[in-house]
C-alpha cells in the first residue's frame, strides 16, 4: 500500500507525532494525553469554538490556524481513546460508498424529543 499523502498523510504523521511525544521533546503533548480523554475533549471543544468564532468574523488567516490547532486536537483526542487515523479514513471511505463523499450520516431519531 502507497503512504499516505495530503491531508490524510499530515494527520498520520502527526498521530505518530503524538503518540511517541517525550516530556523533553513535547511537554504539552505529553501533559495533554496524562489528562486522558476528558481534558482532549475540553481542548478540541475549545479549538472548534475558535475556528467558529474566527469564521463568524470572517478572519481568514484566523480559521486557517485555529484549523490547524483543531486537527492537532482532534489527533490528541484520537490518541487518548486509541483510534488510529486509519479508522477514520476507512469510515469515511465507508460513507463515502453509501452516500458520496459531500454527505455525513443522518442523526438518529430519538423517542420524545
């Protein structure tokens, strides 16, 4: 199989990144993934709200950063639950061939509300 190139290639290996920080090399990373999976959920929470707000204004410069904090984010977020980014292409490959690429999946119904 080819690596990984673009997009998908950048968050591997910022996955590989996270998952082999040292305190001594990436001391933020490595405080990030002691809090567990709650404290990365704060951390991409507040980074989405970020590029939202960003967006909102219309800063572009200000989405393409904060963009790039939130994928950083999400991939400390993957790494605390021990998901690897591959997981996510093949779920999006997987819709992809049920609904095309422009769609995500419908929310489920729920009872009452």
């Amino acid at each position: 199989m080819n690596e990984p190139s673009g997009l998908e290639g950048a968050l591997e290996r910022l996955a590989e990144g996270v998952r082999n920080a040292t305190e001594d090399r990436h001391p933020r990373t490595v405080k990030l993934l002691a809090g567990g999976p709650l404290r990365a959920a704060q951390k991409l929470g507040e980074e989405a709200i970020e590029v939202g707000l960003e967006a909102a204004t219309g800063n572009r410069e200000g989405v393409i950063r904060e963009s790039a904090d939130l994928l950083y984010q999400l991939v400390v977020a993957w790494t605390c639950m021990g998901i690897l980014p591959t997981e996510i292409w093949w779920e999006m490959r997987r819709r992809e061939l049920t609904m095309g690429l422009a769609e995500k999946l419908p929310k489920p119904v729920s009872d009452g509300i």
